[in-house]
C-alpha cells in the first residue's frame, strides 16, 4: 500500500508553491496525498520565519502531533522545510523539549526531499547546505497545483537587499532568476491544466532579468505571459518600489490581461525610519512614484507592507505612516508588529526598544485607521458592475459564490438560477468563469453582489447585513 503525506504550509505564496512543488515530489516517489494527520506516514511542515510568531507556529504544530502520538500511538515521519528550516538546519533534529523531527530541507534543497525523507526515517537526517548560485530550475510539470483557477509560477528566488528587519535573503539566499524559457513553459502548463489566472512569484519580482534573454526584463516577461494563449489574468508580487519605472508602469496599464493592482511594499510612512531599515526609497520618493502610478492607471488598487515599532520608531514617525496610508489610500495593507528576526542587522545593531504595549496600540490605531479608508474605498464600488474571475464557493452563505475585481478585491455574489434555498455549492460550475457582477453593498474588507442582468427578485436573496464578514483576505 502507497505511504501516506500531509504537507502544512505556513506563510507567504512563495511557500504555498514550494508545497505545491514538494506534493509533486512526493508523488513522483509513489506517496498519495492524505488530510488526515492520524492517517499520514508523512507529515512536512513547511514554515515561515518571517515573523515571530509565524515560527512559533511550527512548535506549536510539533506539540500537537508529539500528543497525537502519545494518545494514538501513531507517530509519523516528521519533516521540516522551509525557512525555519534553512535557518536552523542540523540544530532542529532530534528530540528538543519533546519535539521530534526526523528530517529537514533547506529552501534551496527541496528538490532532494523525498532522498531526505529516505534518510530522515532511518536516522535523524538534514539538507540545507546553500549553494549561493544554484539555480532554480524545478522539473515542469511536477507541481500539484492546490487552487483551479490561479497558478503560482517562479520567476526568481532570493534577495540581495539585506533591509535591517528581513531574514529573506539569509533563508532564501541571493537572487536568483530563473530562465524566461522555464516560466513560459509553466505557464503554459497551467494554462494546459485549466488554470486562468498567473500568479508571477519572486522576492523582488520587478528585479527580474532573463538569464536566457539579456534583453528581457520584468516589464519584457509581462509582456511574453500576456502573449500565452489561455492566459486570462495576470498578477505579480512582491514588487521593489525601488525597481517600479515607467516600462513597467506602462506594461501593467497598456497590457489588458494584467491585473490593474500593484502590491507596493512601503514598511514605513517615515524617511527616518525608512533609512534605518535600509529600505533605499523615502517617503517623498516613494509618493512621488505612486503619483506616477495613479497618473498613468487611475483606477489602480494599491496594497502594502507596514511594519509598526521598527527599532527607534518615534510616535512622530508613527504619525508619518499614518498621514501616508491616507495620502495613498491603499486598497488593503498587510500590517506586523516589528520583532526580531535572527541574523539581521536590525538584530545585531538596533535594539527592539519600542514596548510590545506601544506597538500593539500603534497597530491597532494603523489597522482602525485603514479599515476607514477600506470601507470609503468600497463603498465607491457600490452600483458599478464589474468583471470578477469565480475562484471559489463562498463558506459562509450557501449559494453564493467568491471571486475578485482585477484589483484584488473579494466579491461575494449570487449567482443565477439559484432561487430559494440552494444547495450548498451548487454554483460551482461558475469557478474559473469572468463574470459581470453589480456591487450592491461594501464592507471593509469585501464586496457583494449580484450577476449583472439578474433579476434581484428571482433570486430571492437580500445583501448580507456585514458583506465585510463574508469572506477577508
Ligand atoms: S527587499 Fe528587503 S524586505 Fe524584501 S525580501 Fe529583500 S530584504 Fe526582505
């Protein structure tokens, strides 16, 4: 009988198709999937350590199958990937505060995980050595895509920008590209499979530069995805404002199928605090080329990264984030209170001397203020009809389905014919469809509507009171 594997992700998209890539793996070695812990031979937990409390959350998960074990007596082979992974290495192994790990792959070994598993069953095995320019080829074809209708595609991997408070480049190594041969041939891959939205995936995505094509940049392979037939949207994180010039700009205005969002990481609204990060944008640049953006694609959705208590983060700084999440009135922002990550500079040279009590107010007040400005933003929406791609069935009202406007807001919707009380997923036939839908009420963190030409009163369905709750990001 095929052993059996559970892969746990935690953190960003990156992480999400390194799973993707490791099912793949698993399986190519003979493993079938399973979801059930109690039923796995195989458990890998593939971590993030981008954060405090991401990395916690891989100890966390050890405890609860250490208490598995000990009720059921079933004890599968644990293997850790991922960034906890490729920082700590050889030093997870083991049995530490009852926590048993059998084996470890770092971010650039996944490619030899099912030899590592192998290794890891017999003894306590890890492979995480770092070949600083190996390269990021990965067999087409292999991943097992989780989601219908996005796919994840790799278009480079590492980091040389060394910002104070970032473990990226220390556990996903330097920069990388991979050839533009590579990605084009796994977008049409997933184009093959079904998919219709590209998801392009690097650290500094917009850093891009073929290695296989001097001539090709960011704003070149944007263009080259665009040309794949099949391809219905495409969407790109995270991109460097330091490297978002005009030939991208224009790109993502001039080329239809590119989502008209940019996902722009800031950090900070404060110079001061920007250059402790060694972030090298200012606040001034950074508004200057969001007016750049805005100029050229007026109706852009933007979003963001902000760190709140960075190391000397005064509360005048604090107030700059706040007046520029207003000046820029981001469409969603991803907010983290600042905490020390292992090897970075920020760690060796600035000490976290801002409370946890006055970070955790300052989030709060940046999160309050945000959710204003979210709600405004959306209720503009209202009464428009706009072009959702359908990526799923909603989980919270039977019948109704979940998708996004190209600039990356969720829209609940009901679709047609379903009078009554529908059947739980009964609209699924629409996933993967582009489908006009009027915007009826706004939340903050989502839309809800209805399939643009049917009749409200044939639907039997009333807007939720609190869209917003349906379904956040
Ligand atoms: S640019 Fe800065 S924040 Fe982004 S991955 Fe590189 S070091 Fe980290």
């Amino acid at each position: 009988m095929a052993k059996k594997y559970l892969i746990e992700t935690f953190g960003c998209q990156m992480n999400v198709h390194d799973s993707e890539r490791m099912a793949g793996l698993l399986e190519q070695a003979g493993y079938e999937p399973t979801d059930d812990e109690r039923d796995a031979d195989l458990v890998v937990i593939n971590t993030c350590s981008v954060r405090e409390r991401a990395e916690d959350q891989l100890y966390t998960r050890l405890g609860e199958l250490r208490v598995l074990g000990e009720e059921t007596g079933h004890r599968p082979i644990v293997a850790v990937a991922g960034c906890v992974a490729q920082q700590e290495g050889a030093a997870l192994l083991g049995r530490t505060n009852g926590h048993v790990i059998d084996a470890v792959v770092g971010t650039q070994r996944l490619k030899m995980l099912p030899v590592v598993v192998e290794k890891g069953a017999r003894a306590p095995f890890a492979e995480v050595d770092v070949a600083p320019w190996d390269d990021v080829s990965f067999p087409l074809g292999v991943a097992r895509r989780g989601d219908p209708v996005k796919a994840y595609v790799t278009v480079s991997e590492g980091c040389n920008d060394y910002c104070a408070f970032c473990v990226v480049p220390y556990t996903r190594g330097r920069e990388r590209m991979r050839p533009k041969a590579d990605v084009l041939a796994d977008v049409r891959e997933a184009v093959d499979s079904g998919r219709r939205e590209i998801q392009l995936l690097g650290q500094i995505v917009n850093d891009y530069r073929a290695p296989d094509d001097p001539a090709c940049d960011f704003a070149g392979l944007l263009a080259a995805v665009h040309e794949v037939a099949g391809v219905e949207r495409i969407r790109f994180a995270s991109p460097h404002p330091r490297h978002t010039g005009a030939r991208l700009i224009e790109a993502i205005r001039d080329l239809p199928k590119v989502c008209k969002h940019m996902h722009l990481p800031v950090q900070s609204g404060s110079t001061r605090v920007l250059q402790a990060m060694r972030r090298r944008h200012t606040r001034e640049q950074y508004l200057e080329l969001v007016a750049q953006i805005r100029d050229a694609i007026p109706n852009v959705a933007l979003s963001t990264d902000m760190i709140v208590g960075f190391p000397g983060e005064r509360v005048q700084d604090f107030e700059q984030t706040l007046t520029l999440i207003e000046a820029v009135q981001y469409h969603s922002i991803f907010s983290f209170k600042y905490s020390v990550r292992p090897n970075t500079l920020a760690s060796k040279r600035m000490p976290d001397e801002v409370s946890e009590a006055e970070k955790t107010s300052r989030i709060v007040a940046l999160q309050s203020r945000q959710r204003e400005i979210q709600t405004r933003l959306h209720q503009r929406a209202v009464g428009s009809t706009v072009p959702v791609l359908v990526d799923s069935v909603s989980r919270r009202r039977d019948g109704e389905m979940s998708g996004r406007t190209t600039g990356n807001t969720v829209v609940n919707f009901v679709p047609p014919g379903d009078t009554g009380s529908p059947a739980p997923g009964s609209g699924s036939r629409w996933i993967g469809q582009t489908v006009p839908v009027t915007i009826r009420r706004a939340g903050p963190n989502s839309l809800w509507g209805e399939m643009a030409g049917v009749d409200r009163a044939k639907t039997g369905r009333s807007a939720p009171e609190a869209p917003g709750d349906t379904h956040a990001d």
